[in-house]
C-alpha cells in the first residue's frame, strides 16, 4: 500500500511541475485570420477549379462539400469547446462529441487525399459506392419495413434518389469522357 501511495505522490508533483511549465498556445492573434482562410480554401475551389479537371464535372462538387465539412466540424469543436466568455452557454458534456467530430475531420482529409490520388477515376467510385451503400439501405428498408405506410412513402422517395444518383453516374461518365458539360464550374449534379 505504501509504494502505491508514494507512487501516486510522484506523479501528483510531476504534473504539478508540467503545470508551472506550461504556458500554453494564445490561438486569439491568429483566430481571425485562420478562420479566413478556411473560408477562402472553400472559395478558391469554388471559383478557382483548374482548367486541367474541366470534364471532371461532380469532382469540385465532391471537394467542395469535403472541405466545408471540415470547417463546420472544426467551427462546432472551436465552440464547444472554447473557455472564452462571450456570454453562449456551453454544456461542458457537449466536449465529449469531440472525438467523433476529429475522427470525421481525419476521415475527410483521409477522402481528400484519395480523390485527388486520380480524381477522374477516384470521383466515379465515390458515386458508385454512394449508390451501393444507398441500394444495400434500400434492401435493408425494405426488408425490416415494407408494408408500413410511413416507410413504404419514405422508401419510394429513396428510390427515386437512387434512381437519380444512378443517372448522374452514367452521365458522369459520359461527360468524362468526352470532355464536355462544364460551365464554369456550375456543373454540379442535382440529386
């Protein structure tokens, strides 16, 4: 029991002393530029997309909506977990949802990287797996559902979404390979 004790001892005055040594980050003289230049990345894809990825026609699409996730993630983080007064009640469990939301903002950078890897080919499997991940939940719905008012509305409405989500595909395809369909980086699919 003693050596338990004086162990615990130890690592008290430890983090005591790494305590007085830290002084910390003062993230408050770059905030406002950081957060800008967020926001500009976002913008620099929208209004920026090379001319190299023209027939690319969902892939700023796809790059765009990656980045500003990422911001929104990193925005609802900043607030929560922020120990500024600015007079916004903060539920200090709300911190816990913190670990997800990083582990979202690694997963984008994780599909970021992988498009731009070979974004003509990369952009065309992301819109083929969204549509088997989208037939493997219809098959589920249907399964535990179907003959439910309520759920047979909602399941029709998802298939028709699929339905759409299997057009821009082959549309994709044919625009990427033809290298016509983009205007100015307004060919953004509707689904």
């Amino acid at each position: 029991m003693k050596d338990y004790r004086e162990r615990a001892g130890t690592r008290v005055a430890v983090a005591a002393q790494q305590d007085e040594k830290a002084t910390g980050f003062d993230f408050k003289p770059i905030r406002d530029d950081f957060h800008k230049l967020l926001i500009a990345v976002g913008y620099k894809l929208e209004r920026e997309w090379p001319a190299k990825y023209a027939q690319v026609g969902s892939a700023q699409m796809e790059l765009l909506q990656l980045v500003r996730l990422a911001i929104v993630n990193y925005k609802t983080i900043a607030f929560v977990c922020s120990d500024i007064n600015d007079g916004a009640v903060r539920d200090p469990l709300l911190c816990l949802s913190t670990p997800a939301l990083n582990r979202t903002i690694l997963e984008i950078i994780g599909s970021v990287l992988y498009l731009l890897e070979d974004l003509p080919r990369h952009t065309d499997l992301f819109f083929k797996a969204a549509w088997r991940d989208e037939q493997e939940m219809l098959a589920k719905y249907r399964d535990r559902y179907s003959g439910r008012p309520r759920w047979d509305a909602y399941i029709a409405t998802r298939t028709k979404g699929v339905a759409k989500l299997a057009q821009a595909s082959v549309s994709l395809m044919r625009t990427s390979k033809t290298s016509i369909g983009f205007s100015g980086g307004r060919n953004l699919v509707r689904l």
